[in-house]
C-alpha cells in the first residue's frame, strides 16, 4: 500500500438518524444492518490508477464518494487523501441558468480550488474542450442537457486535479465526446491522476478501469481486477433477474474460512468448483513453483467454458489475472466431474500475504457458473529485497568504472 | 499501511495562495449573486436603490406627514434607520439559508463553505453602499455637511459587518439541523425591527424600558450613525467598544460551531 494517493482504511458510515426515523425502527427487530451506509470498506489508489465503484443504488457508491471528497466524516475508519481533489459529482449543478457559459465556468472553477487568474488563462481551452465557442457567453439555461454536462467536465479536467472522483458522469455526451473524455482521462492518468469512477456500466468499467470495488448494502463484495468484478457482478444480477438465489450449502474451506454463495462465491452454479488444491502448499518461497488443481463437477453439459485464475494482495493489488481464454486453450464441453491444472513454473512474488480467485466462466464470459472470490489465501516468504510487486532473481554487477575513479571519489 | 510513503503532491497550498483563493471566492460568488439577483429585471441594479427609497417615502409621508413626527430633519433620520437595519435585517435574512440554498457548493470537495456568510453580509452590504450617495445628497440638501466624526463610519460600518457575519455563522448551521430555524428568525427579525429604532427616537422610550433596548446591538449601531451624520458628534465610545467586543467573540465562536458542524451538513440534507 505504498505510493498512493487515496487511501480507505476500514471505512465504516452509520448515518445519524432523525427523531422520527429512530422511533420507527425501536419497533422493526431487523433495523441493525441497515443503519450502516459503509462497512470496513479499505482499498487504496495510486497514481494514474482508476478504480472503477459499482454496485447496485443504496450500496453506498455515492457515499463513499462523499467521504472521499472529505464532504462529511466516516463513523471509525480513516481516510488518507494526498493531493488536490477534482470532483464531477452532480455535472453542472452549481451552475445558475442566468449567467452565461463562461460566467459559471469561472464559478466552477474558483469553487474548484482555483484562482481567477488561473482558470480565466485557461478559458480557451475549456471552451475548445467543450466545443462551446458560439455559445459560451449566452445563459446556460439556453444550452441542453448535453452543452452543460461538456462544460462541466470541461472545467473539471482543466482544474489540474490529482485526484478525480466522477459520479456515472463518462456516458454522457456522443461518440466523439466520449472519445474525447477517454483521452483526456488517459492523459490526466498519464500525469499521475487517480481517479474514482462510480458507474453502472460494466463495459465501461472493464474498458476504463484497472481495478473494480463492488460494494454490496455497504460492504466490499469483490475487490480487484476490473475485469472479473464486473463479471461477478453481472451474474449476481443475472442470479436476480432469473429470480433465481442458488441452494448450494455452506462448505467449509478449513483454516476458519467458509465459502458462502453471495459473499465470497458468485455464479449461477449449473457448474462448481468442488475443490482447490495446491501443491506443494499454501506456505511459499517466492521463486518456487506453483501448481493449482481446480477440481470441478457439471451436472449438465456445459459448452466450452473459460477457466480463470487470479493472484490478488492483500491489499488489492492484482498480481496475476489469466484465463484459458487468455492463453488460448482450447477448453472441450464438459460433463461430470474432472479437475484443470494449473502450473506457474516460478512464483516470483514478494513476500506477502495473497489471495487466490479461482472461477469457471460461461463461454462467451456472460456470466460465471462459479466463482471463488478470497476464498484461498496463501503466503510468500522470502528475502525483502524488492519493492513493488515482483520479486524474480536478480544481480547487480559493476562493470566499466576504473578502479582509480572509484577511489578517487570516496 | 504504510503512510511515511505516500508520494507528497503538490506543496500544500501556501497561506498566501488561500487567502487570495479566499478573495476570489468572495468576489466571484458575491457576483453572482448579485448577478443572479438583477440579470433580468429591467432595473437591474437600480432595485438596491428604489426599494429603501420607496420605504423613505412611506416612512416620511406616514410619519411627519400624517403623525406629524417633531424630529427635525426626519427624512434623513428615517433613511439613515432603513438603510441601516436593511442591510442588517437583508444579511441574516438571507444567511439562514446559506448551507440549504447552497448545497452543490457544500458537496464540492475542498471548498472553504465557511466564506458563505461573508458573501452574503457582503452582497447585502453592496446594496447598502449603493445607496449611500442617495443619503449624502439628501444631507446635502436638508444643510448637513460632513464633519471630522464622518471619519469614525469606517469602523461602524466594520462593527455591523463583523457582527451580521458572526450571528450569520450559528444561524446557517443551525437551519441545516432545524429548518424552522429560518421561520423563527424571519419572525424575530420583524420583532427586532420595532425594538430597534428605525423609524422613531429612542429617546421617547421610557427610561427603565430604554436600558433592555440596548439588548439590542442595532439600536447601539443606529445611534452611532445618527450622532454622526446628522448631530455631527462623535459616537459614544462605550457601546463601540462593547459591540467590538461582542462582535469579534460572535466571530471567533460562530465560525468554531460552524466549522465543527459542517461535515454533517451534506448529510442532514
């Protein structure tokens, strides 16, 4: 969790209660797990990462954005900002439909932490971004929905921010705008941004994102690859459109940890996975060989289905998110049960502590028949000589520096 | 988690740069309120004038004219009160729903909510000050010429301001948390006005009644003024001083409560 700029550290919100509200609920007996609007949320985010927040309308998205923002305190918990925060919350709600376009761009910006001086040398550009010169200076309540959202994300990616929270904001706008956005989010990335997008587009979380926090009534329910989290959460919703909650039972993991469908298992079960095995343990040495045997069972056929593997720290960061859709191999229709191998010849991980994910996925990746989510934890030891992620073996050698150089300078 | 190793961004903003970021919040936002005030009006502007005129003329038509009042130069004694307690009565008016009418502001991240009362005294102040050249003519006109004591207007003029922006401060938080705070004060301001001398003498109250009316800060701030424009004395010092004292007390207590509160703001609306 080094070098970030956003960090959440086991974020709880409970929302004060009116008067009103309080008494009702002294009479409903379930009242308890409703009060939290978060609960030990904790993720971080480094620069140029974004984090992608999706979730179904009340899982606590907006207010977790909110906190962010330093707009209101969280119950326990802390968070850790570092650097200046650029916010596109509600797009153009600020502005005032009597002032004309550049009026409430200077508005927004000064608002925005700028100073007059700065934001009005930078005019021309935000009306350039927003392809608004023929009407920058009429009212705003002349403009559409779509000129005023341009000029609202205009201002905003202009104000320098190091940190940028959007609330379901990119969507907006045609194609050569979006087009336009995604550049300029990939530039303010590029200049170390961290961004934290609240969205309910998948694909958009999937393109845009590296990493994805579903929140699930106000706890974490997956964290990690943008990629699987989105997938995860389009079959839980495929699960509730099908009106369909699965009756697998609780199965015990050993070392304390059970899998539990809706909380750290996902999918619509017509296959599972019925045991995970590694070998040689769960206790490594970073360099040694690794080797995953995913045991599965389908009760019915089921049509080339994708196998996907993934390496998560412990704090979130992904280390490793393969599939056989990936690595190109062919997987056969499967019936009954069987067991996938799969081998890393070196795990070259620094010492930590690591998740694996394990899951089997419909085909064409619409949604996962089972998915395994933190459900196997697994250590690595070894030396601390790296930073960062990776830990391969590696030398440093002197060569080319004349020995009386190197006297003469100590 | 390790936080020694944050990466630092930029410097923390300088306290030079907060301060002129802070002017420029002030003058932006006091714009556009002004802006958003008068933009389609076909007087503008002119408003901030034409309404305590038209207060004048009622005031002195029912007052001199009908009552038949004895103070002398009573147009200028009634201005002098109507533009006064406006821009008192305008300032609280307005700032009890500062937080509530502002809440795209108090969601942004980062920005200093605790200016919203300057803003507000201050626009209310600009209407004040617009007029003022109307009262010197009418001085002018009725033989009244300034004298060394104009000098000491600067300083009411900063007592009221500090003043409106210190009661400002607990009554916009305290609206957030209890709406019926903006019905009560909007009451107590139109009591306030008939136990501040606005439109009579305070000296026609009774004696024992009158010390209970000096509760009152703008009867102490109405006097100051009066006894400077139109009696040419100084103000009494004593109440000066105490209002001073009242008013930077209200301003330092006033911005704790609200700077304490305001995390709870967005969430309570």
């Amino acid at each position: 969790m080094k070098d970030s700029r956003v960090i959440a550290e086991s974020v709880c919100k409970q929302y004060r209660q009116s008067y009103a509200v309080r008494r009702k609920q002294r009479d409903t007996a379930a009242h308890a797990n409703h009060a939290w609007a978060l609960r030990d949320v904790s993720f971080s985010v480094g620069p140029g990462e974004m984090l992608g927040v999706i979730g179904a309308n009340g899982a606590g998205k907006s207010t977790l954005l909110r906190l962010l923002g330093g707009v209101g305190r969280p119950t326990t918990g802390a968070i850790h900002v570092n650097g200046r925060i650029g916010a596109l919350l509600d797009l153009g709600g600020g502005f005032l439909g009597d002032l004309t376009g550049r009026e409430n761009a200077i508005l927004a910006g000064v608002v925005a932490g700028l100073l007059r001086s700065e934001i009005v040398a930078r005019m021309d550009q935000i009306v350039a971004f927003a392809e608004l010169e023929d009407y920058i200076d009429h009212p705003v309540r002349t403009y559409s929905t779509g000129m005023m959202m341009r000029l609202a994300f205009a201002v905003a990616v202009h104000t320098d921010p190091e940190i940028l929270l959007v609330d379901e904001f990119l969507s907006v706008g045609d194609l050569a705008f979006q087009a336009k956005c995604n550049s300029r989010i990939k530039s303010l990335r590029a200049g170390g941004c961290a961004i934290v997008m609240v969205s309910h587009g998948m694909d958009q979380v999937r393109q845009l994102c590296d990493r994805a926090l579903w929140l699930k009534h106000g706890e974490v329910a997956a964290f990690g690859s943008s990629d699987v989290v989105a997938r995860l959460f389009e079959t839980e919703m495929k699960n509730e459109t099908l009106k369909r909650t699965p009756h697998v039972a609780k199965r015990a993991l050993g070392d304390g940890v059970d899998l539990v469908a809706g909380e750290n298992r996902f999918g619509t079960f017509e296959m599972e996975i019925d045991s995970i095995r590694f070998h040689p343990g769960t206790a490594l040495r970073s360099g040694e060989p690794l080797a995953v045997v995913i045991g599965f069972s389908a009760a019915s056929k089921i049509s080339a289905p994708v196998f996907v593997v993934s390496i998560t720290r412990d704090d979130g960061t992904v280390c490793l998110d393969t599939s056989t859709h990936l690595a190109r191999k062919e997987v056969p229709d499967l019936h009954g049960s069987g067991h996938v191998r799969f081998t890393m010849d070196r795990l070259d991980l620094g010492p930590g502590n690591y998740f694996l994910d394990v899951g089997v996925f419909e085909s064409k990746w619409l949604h996962a028949y089972d998915y395994h989510w933190h459900a196997y934890p697994f250590t690595v030891e070894g030396i601390i000589e790296h930073k960062g992620v990776l830990a391969p073996p590696c030398t440093w050698e002197m060569g080319g520096i004349p020995a009386g150089e190197r006297t003469r300078t100590n | 988690m390790n936080l020694e190793n944050v990466i630092p961004g930029v410097a923390e903003p300088t306290s030079s740069r907060r301060w002129r970021h802070a002017w420029d919040v002030l003058v932006v936002l006091t714009g556009r309120d002004l802006k958003a005030q008068y933009k389609r009006s076909f007087l503008g502007f002119g408003w901030a004038l034409a309404s305590p005129l038209l207060q004048l003329i009622i005031f002195s038509t029912i007052f001199q004219g009908v009552l038949g009042s004895r103070i002398p130069n009573y147009a200028c004694f009634v201005f002098i009160g109507v533009l006064v307690w406006g821009w008192f009565q305008g300032s609280l008016g307005q700032s009890v729903g500062l937080i509530t009418g502002n809440a795209a502001l108090a969601r942004q991240p980062g920005f200093p909510l605790s200016l919203l009362p300057h803003v507000t005294v201050s626009v209310r102040f600009l209407h004040f000050a617009i007029a003022m050249p109307l009262l010197f003519g009418l001085l002018w006109w009725n033989g009244l010429r300034p004298t060394a004591s104009w000098s000491a207007l600067p300083l009411i003029i900063a007592i009221q301001y500090l003043l409106s922006v210190g009661i400002a401060y607990p009554l916009a938080s305290l609206n957030v948390l209890h709406r019926d705070t903006q019905h009560i004060v909007s009451v107590l301001l139109q009591l306030m006005m008939f136990v501040t001398p606005v439109f009579y003498d305070i000296r026609v109250v009774p004696e024992p009644l009158r010390e209970w009316f000096y509760l009152n800060p703008m009867v102490s701030i109405v006097d100051a003024w009066r006894s400077v424009l139109l009696y040419g004395q100084w103000p009494d010092s004593r109440s000066l001083w105490i209002l001073s004292g009242v008013a930077l007390c209200l301003i330092v207590v006033g911005r704790k409560i609200f700077i304490a509160h305001s995390h709870r703001f967005v969430e309570e609306m």
